[in-house]
C-alpha cells in the first residue's frame, strides 16, 4: 500500500529559492506525490511575527506556487505557527488570527496546518488551548483540510529538555479533543527517527484516535550538524507494511532543494517494492533517472565523503571535489559546490523567525 505522500518544506536556515521550488514540484508531482506544505522556520511571517502580512513580493510568490502546484494536480498548504498565541487567546489575538487564515486563504490553499512545535509547553491545559485555536482555524478556513503539528510531536525526551517536560497524558487528551477531521503531523520515535514500526504507529493511533501524518525528517538536513552533511542515501527504516498505518507520509527535505528528489525518489520506491526493497539500488535508479549516468556515478562514488565524513572532514578532498563537479553543468552540482563552498552550513544560525 502507497500511502499519500508529501513534503513539508519546514526546516531551519535558508529557504528555496522561488524558481527551485515550482521545479522541484514539477518532479515531485511526476514521482508521485500528492501535496507540498510550504512552512520554512525563516519565514518570520509564519511565525513570531504571523500578526503582520507577508510583503506583496511574498505573497505574490506563495500564489504563483499555489497556482503552479493547482496545475500540475499537487495539493498545497501553508503552515502557520501562531506564536504564543495558546498562553492568551482572547480579544484581539483571536481576531488576528482569524484575519491570517483569511489573507492565507486568499493565496489559494487547499491545506492549512497549524504548527506548535519549537515552543514552550509545560503550561496548564495545553492541549485544550491548542485544540481551541485548531478548530477556530479549521472554522473559518476555506482551505479543504487542516493538520496541526503538536508541541510534543515525537516521543523524544529532547523535546521535554528543551521545551519543558510535557504535560501527562498529552498526546491521549489532544486526540480526544481534536476534531476527527484534524490530520496530526508525527515525527516518530525520535525527532530524526530512524525506524518508523507498525507496533509503533499503532500506539500513536490509539492515543490521537486517528492514523498519524509522518513529518518524516529524512532527507532535512538543517542546523549547525546536519548542515555539514549532504543526505543523499536512499530511505531505510521506513518498510512499505508502515503504510496501512498511517493517514499520510511526509518527508522534510534537505536545504539543497534538487538534490532532495533522490532520497524522495527511493521513498516511493520503498512503498511500491515492498520486501524487494533495496535502499542502495533505489539510490543508483533514482540518481541516474534524474541526473545522467554520468552525476549518478559520481555522486555514488562520493556518497562517504559527502553524507558520511562531511564538510568537517574533507580537507584536501574539498579542492578535489571542487574542481570535479566544477566541470559539470546541472542543477545538482551546482547543490554540491555550493556546499562545498560552505554556502550552505548553518553555524551558529540563529533563527530570526
């Protein structure tokens, strides 16, 4: 079973670039995925600023992408994360957020999803609040299905460490406040998970009351760690059984928007063959379908050096690599030299969203 499959562009450091993105949903649409989730943590005005409008430039973008996705049968959604906006919903905040579904829906959505992750949650009633704010958007929405992406989205203790320890009995008190029709984005296990199980997924069913949506974060590959690393890999740990038991899969791309096709291209893979599966194979079919023989031998040849030892680790190797992939004209070399440029490592990145 295929379930729908997705991408949520919601990582940290810098966006895609407005002409990479409508491309790269040209090929995504082609390899069979069904729905883009627009939600970059850069864009301020998603999040600790989402009062404010986003500038005519942006929005004249974020309507031409809705426009393009419209045409080639690819659903598309924007997420919102209302900061702070659980610690007081009243008065002139709920109006505010009102007016943001409205202007969001005017861009022409078919999915909003509202995102609490990354803030505070050890607060009274957290869930309750959170469900409150869920259903004003899912009332005065236009858009035909609305997600919400909880504060502890994952079981990961880093979550209670950072964030504040979770409120008992979380997750069970959300589903049962939640209206049935709120998809529920869930990073699994681990917020990078490594293995999504059906003993697992089962259990998160049972507490939500619905099939979770995965917000896989595999091939992302933001913040000051991941960024030294291209994940170019085919997908493991997601075997094709996991598919009756989830509502929908979604994976988080990496910063290089062209060089995420190949993981995402073995993700379809992984569901249509099953036990068959090969991760490596899925990588050598996928690469050479999507970038030439000739980049697919290259980038296989390199695959330790850039997913394996990274930027850190190089040394000489970065002015031999360079000068090879500099001989190549295509999209995703141009991905690798900017990384090997150091364009693309965020350190000590401060998010200003």
């Amino acid at each position: 079973m295929v379930p729908e499959l997705g991408v949520i562009e919601g990582y940290f450091g810098r966006p895609w670039q407005h002409a990479d993105r409508k491309q790269v949903m040209s090929r995504l649409r082609e390899l069979g995925y069904g729905f883009f989730h627009f939600a970059p943590k850069a864009d301020a005005f998603l999040r600790r600023r989402w009062r404010e409008s986003h500038p005519d430039t942006a929005l004249v973008e974020l309507a031409d992408l809705s426009a393009h996705c419209g045409g080639l049968g690819l659903r598309f959604g924007v997420g919102l994360s209302p900061y702070d906006l659980y610690r007081d919903f009243g008065g002139p905040d709920r109006a505010a957020f009102i007016n943001k579904v409205r202007s969001l829906d005017a861009i022409g959505i078919d999915d909003l999803a509202i995102l609490f992750d990354d803030t505070r949650g050890d607060v009274p009633d957290l869930a309750a609040r959170e469900a409150e704010i869920v259903h004003t958007a899912l009332e005065h929405t236009r858009a035909s299905r609305v997600f919400m992406c909880p504060t502890y989205y994952s079981d990961d203790r880093m979550l209670d460490v950072v964030f504040g320890e979770r409120p008992a009995g979380y997750l069970q008190d959300l589903g049962r406040r939640l209206d049935a029709r709120v998809g529920v984005y869930w990073t699994g296990e681990e917020i990078c998970t490594r293995e999504f199980s059906p003993g697992h997924l089962d259990r998160v069913t049972e507490a939500l009351g619905r099939k979770p949506t995965l917000w896989d974060n595999y091939p992302v590959n933001d913040g000051p760690r991941m960024s030294r690393f291209l994940h170019l890999r085919g997908f493991t740990g997601r075997p094709s059984a996991i598919g009756a038991h989830i509502a929908a899969h979604a994976i988080n791309p990496a910063l290089q928007p062209h060089l995420s096709l190949i993981p995402a291209a073995t993700l379809v893979a992984s569901y249509r063959e099953g036990p068959a599966y090969r991760y490596m194979h899925a990588f050598r079919e996928a690469a050479r379908a999507l970038a030439g023989d000739d980049i697919a031998a290259m980038l296989e040849q390199d695959l330790h050096a850039l997913q394996d030892r990274g930027f850190d680790q190089l040394g000489d190797d970065r002015e031999r690599l360079h000068q090879r992939y500099a001989a190549v004209d295509h999209p995703m070399v141009a991905e690798v030299l900017r990384w090997l440029d150091g364009a693309d490592t965020v350190d000590g990145w401060v998010e200003q969203a």
